[in-house]
C-alpha cells in the first residue's frame, strides 16, 4: 500500500509526468529529498515508470483500433507469439480464459487496417474477432489523479 505522501506524489505525476518535484514538495510541504527518495522508491518496486505517450494522429496514425480475439487453446502459443511481431499493436492482453486476446492497434489508413485483418484471420485459427474502431478519445490515463480514486 501507499503512504499519503506516496499518494500525493503520485497524483502529481498522473495529472503531469513533468511536474518539478521541488513544486510538489513545496504544495504538501514536504522536503524537496524526501520527494525524491519517494520518487526513487516508487520507480525501484516498479510502481511507476516513465514512457512518453504519443499523439500518434499527430505524425500520420489517425485510426485507432481494438480488437478483441478468440482461439481455441491448443492455438493460443502461436497466436500470442504471432501477434508479438505485430508492430501495428501499441498494447496486447490475454483476456478471460488465457485463449482471448484485446489489442490495440494504430495505423496510417483504413486500408492497412483490413490488410493487417486479413493477415489476422488467414494466418491464425481464430474462433471469434470483434473490430471496434476508436471515434473519438474522450480521456485516456485519468485513473488515480484525484484523491478520491484512492478510496475504498
């Protein structure tokens, strides 16, 4: 679990990965080294860590998808090592019965989308696939920002 001070650190970090930490010491009046070695904690148990998110529409990947798959078990060693050389999917999980698979992926046209399907579907024994194309993000990272979240 967190100490308070871990969570209003870490708050700060959600809302800006760029925030100062003398910024954050000063607000909760807290030694700038104490936010520091906090800091230093949360990176060392692999608690946070630092990516660059990327506006990927901003430099030519505008479409955006989920998908969801199916395969039987016996076909589910393949298809995990087959979607690991997929660099159109930004994020991969195995969901419910170790068997299903939620990705996201970006692409640079609808037409790379149903060529990266069609792969999909002719190389893997898939029993199910759900496409659901992203419209619009309303928010994305917004979880533990605020003290409420960290209610029980």
């Amino acid at each position: 679990m967190l100490n308070d001070k871990e969570k209003q650190l870490l708050m700060q970090l959600r809302k800006n990965s760029r925030v100062n930490i003398n910024d954050v010491a000063k607000k909760f009046n807290h030694a700038t080294s104490t936010m520091y070695d906090m800091l230093h904690r949360l990176e060392y148990k692999n608690i946070i860590a630092h990516t660059s998110k990327v506006a990927f529409e901003k430099i030519g990947y505008p479409i955006k998808v989920f998908i969801i798959i199916k395969t039987s078990l016996t076909h589910k060693d393949k298809l995990r090592a087959y979607l690991q050389t997929k660099p159109q999917i930004n994020s991969l999980h195995t969901i419910n019965h170790s068997s299903s698979f939620h990705m996201e992926c970006i692409f640079r046209n609808q037409i790379e989308v149903e060529e990266f399907l069609e792969d999909l579907e002719d190389r893997n024994a898939l029993s199910e696939i759900n496409v659901y194309n992203v419209l619009e993000t309303i928010y994305t990272e917004k979880f533990l920002t605020e003290k409420e979240h960290f209610t029980n």
